[in-house]
C-alpha cells in the first residue's frame, strides 16, 4: 500500500527542498483530531453506530511573498479496531491558496475545517468530518467586518465506466449589523451516471439540496455568558429524480440557541415542518418535528488544544435518542517563518 504512495511521499520531499533554496518563506502545521463518538438512534429507527479514532494531517506550506502560498501534506486516518490501514485512509492534501484584500481562494484538495464550520446540520451532518476532511475542487470567499460571502465546489466522484459522477456546489454568506446578522447556506449536489453506460436499471440523474436563511443576534459579551446566539429562520430542500419525478421542495422552520459560560455549553436546535431528504443532510430531518439538545464540556482549552464532551438528546414524535461524543483537536507549528 505504502508502494502506491511513493511518488505522493517523493512530490512532499522535493517540494520541501525546493522550498527551501527558493521560497522566502517556509512553515509547517499538524492538526491532531481524535474522536469517540458513540450514537444511539434505535429509537427513532436512525442508524446506531460508534465511531471512535485519531486523524492526524501535517502541512508544509511555501510562499513567495504574502499573497501566493502552496501548501502540501497527507491527512491520515485509524479507526479503532481496524485490523490494518488501507489506502482509503490516507490521502493527499495539495493546494494554492491565494490571499489578498480580503480575497481569499483555494483549489485543490485542502481541508474544511474552519472553511465549511459554519454550514447547519441539517445541510451538511457532522460525520463529514470524520470521513471526508477535505474539499476536492475550489472555494472562494470575500470577508471584510462585516460581511461574508463564499462559494465553493466540491467534486466527489469523477466520472468513469464504474463509478458515478458526483459534485456538490455550495454558497454561504453573512452580513453583520450590529449585534444583528442575516445568514444563510446554500447546497446542491449532483448525481450523474456512468461514462458509457446502456444499463436501463441505472440510477437517474438526481440534483438535491436545501437553503436555509436565518436572522440571528449574537449577544456575546452583553451578559455575563461567555457567549449567547439566537436564531431562526427557514429552509427548503429540493430534490428531483430525472424521468422519475420532477422538483420537490418540502419546508420548514428552524431556530437555534447557543450559550457558553466558561467551559460549559448549551445548544439547542428545532425544526418544524416538512419532511427533508437533504442527500449530505442530518437524516433526523427527515422527520417533520425534531429537536435537539446539547450539554457540554470543554475541560481542555490552551494554545490550540481543545477537548470537548458533548451529550446530545434528539427528541423525535415518540422517540427520544442520545448521542456521546468525545473530541480533541490540537493544532502545532510554525507558520511561513521567514528564511534568511
């Protein structure tokens, strides 16, 4: 397995010799995610399931000035109990990051985190970030004070005689006033068949997604919580099967509070509604009444180190799950230091 990634290891070697006889700057960063995350959903018939593992992503990263950075590295995974490690579970992290006036572009394979946070459960669920830690495609985003706008393609499957082929565009954005904001999240994915394929049985082309648009206040620091957001609003999905049924968009209302004091917090969602079969969304919003609470812990916070307990109730009509989780995130290193 090893064999097939010696040309990815060799690439990383010479593009840090290369960076430095050449690049005015070279820095490296490795983020430490380990997880355990324990989901009980027989209740509301929702898949059980335990996830528990470490992922681990160094970086180098070159620039020639402050504006044009080339970044390289692998994003590994283990899940606990796997006998051995497959070539699923490594894989590349190489992109150019372009940085200027607020502008900020990425393309290439390059990681979510802190790029895709602010997208709502219900649009995009959290094990994303246990499986697919990288975005394949481009990201663009525009951020002054005040304002926020991104866009964003992440391309999921390329197209051959075997597999299908698979994207999913997005677009999010948020205009503070204030201690107001309007925010809102845009998905749509795209699901397409195979190169060449005569196979009647083959599955439609199928287009999903959902927007949500939500007015919110964010009362940190005008209490004595830590912090306070409010919010609510609404989202449609959409979803056709072509030849099969045409555009369906179901709707609801959701709202969402969040409060932290110190190293406790409190979470609470609620949706009302429609029924939602959002392809990448949480599939407790399949349900037309769901909410969910949130108690939790960060009893490790220090120079980008974070551990996190979080106990989660999902209320369903007669059905009440839980949910545990355990996270630690470590962020280290040194970021484009300046060569002599």
């Amino acid at each position: 397995m090893f064999a097939h990634y010696r040309p990815l290891f060799l690439f990383f070697f010479l593009l840090a010799v290369t960076g430095k006889s050449h690049a005015q700057d070279i820095g490296w960063n490795v983020h430490f995610h380990g997880f355990a995350d324990n989901r009980e959903y027989a209740k509301s018939n929702r898949y059980s399931q335990s996830i528990l593992g470490v992922r681990i992503a160094p970086e180098i990263n070159l620039s020639m000035d402050s504006i044009h950075f080339l970044h390289g590295g692998v994003n590994f995974l283990h899940e606990f109990g796997s006998a051995e490690t497959t070539a699923k579970d490594i894989i590349p992290t190489i992109y150019y990051n372009y940085k200027q006036k607020g502008h900020d572009f990425y393309i290439g394979m390059f990681p979510r985190k802190d790029l895709l946070n602010g997208y709502h459960r219900a649009l995009l669920n959290d094990t994303l970030n246990y499986y697919r830690p990288n975005i394949e495609g481009m990201l663009w985003r525009y951020q002054n004070s005040a304002f926020h706008q991104q866009l964003w393609i992440d391309w999921t499957s390329r197209q051959t005689e075997t597999a299908r082929e698979q994207f999913m565009v997005g677009l999010s954005g948020r205009v503070d006033m204030n201690f107001l904001y309007l925010s809102h999240n845009v998905t749509l994915w795209h699901d397409a068949g195979r190169k060449n394929n005569t196979d009647e049985n083959e599955r439609p082309v199928r287009d999903n997604g959902a927007a949500m648009a939500k007015l919110g206040t964010d009362l940190s620091g005008l209490s004595f919580l830590d912090s306070l957001d409010i919010s609510a609003g609404g989202i449609i999905a959409y979803d056709r099967l072509r030849g099969i049924y045409g555009w369906r968009t179901p709707k609801g209302f959701i709202a969402d509070v969040y409060a932290e004091y110190r190293k406790i917090f409190i979470a609470n969602t609620f949706y009302k509604g429609e029924k939602l079969d959002i392809a990448y969304g949480d599939r407790f919003y399949t349900a037309d009444f769901y909410d969910r609470l949130e108690l939790g812990w960060k009893p490790l916070q220090y120079k980008g180190l974070e551990g996190k307990f979080t106990l989660s109730f999902h209320f369903t009509r007669g059905a009440i799950d839980n949910q545990q989780q355990f996270s630690l995130q470590y962020n280290l290193g040194r970021l484009y230091t300046r060569r002599p």
